[in-house]
C-alpha cells in the first residue's frame, strides 16, 4: 500500500481526524490531505516521525514505508557496510528460495 493511502488507514482507525493530525505534527491540514491522496510525496523523516508519534505507530517501519532509511540504520549501514551488506544478501538469498 503506498504511504499516503497507509497514512490515512491509520488515522482512520486512531479516530484522529485530518485538521487533528495536522495541529499535533505542526503541518497544514492541506499539507496531510495531499500527502493523503498521493498528490505528494511522502514527507521528510522528521515529519514522518511526528507523524508515527502521532499515531502511536512505529516510526521505523513508517519512516521504512515512505521511502526513507532511518537515521540510526544510515549510520549502521555506514559504519557496518559489510556486515550489514552479508545479513541482507543472506534474507534475500533466502527469500528467493521460498518462491
């Protein structure tokens, strides 16, 4: 499901209404209802943050679903290429022999 329509699920089933959301992430009501309706990109991870916050969801997997890479997962995949590069190839390596 992309971000916007995922966004809006979310909210939905928090009971958290449009101009509600907007007021606590410090954003225009506009701004959520385009992002909404996938006639924006998906925000910036500090928005997104104050977005999972705000819907007492996970930031990570959020910040995951818009696109973006977490700041603390930068970092590792920085710090930690190779490691990081060996585990991920290794769940691909065996994702690909369940199909």
């Amino acid at each position: 499901m992309a971000f916007g329509k995922n966004m809006r699920l979310l909210r939905e089933l928090k009971c958290i209404g449009l101009n509600e959301l907007a007021v606590k992430v410090g954003v225009s009501n506009t701004y959520i209802s385009l992002v909404e309706k996938e006639k924006q990109a998906p925000p910036s991870i500090e928005i997104v943050e104050k977005i999972a916050h705000a819907l007492g969801v996970d930031s990570d997997v959020m910040t995951l679903q818009a696109g973006r890479i977490p700041k603390w997962m930068s970092s590792l995949l920085l710090m930690e290429t190779d490691a990081c590069l060996k585990a991920m190839y290794e769940i691909k390596e065996s994702k690909d022999g369940q199909r």
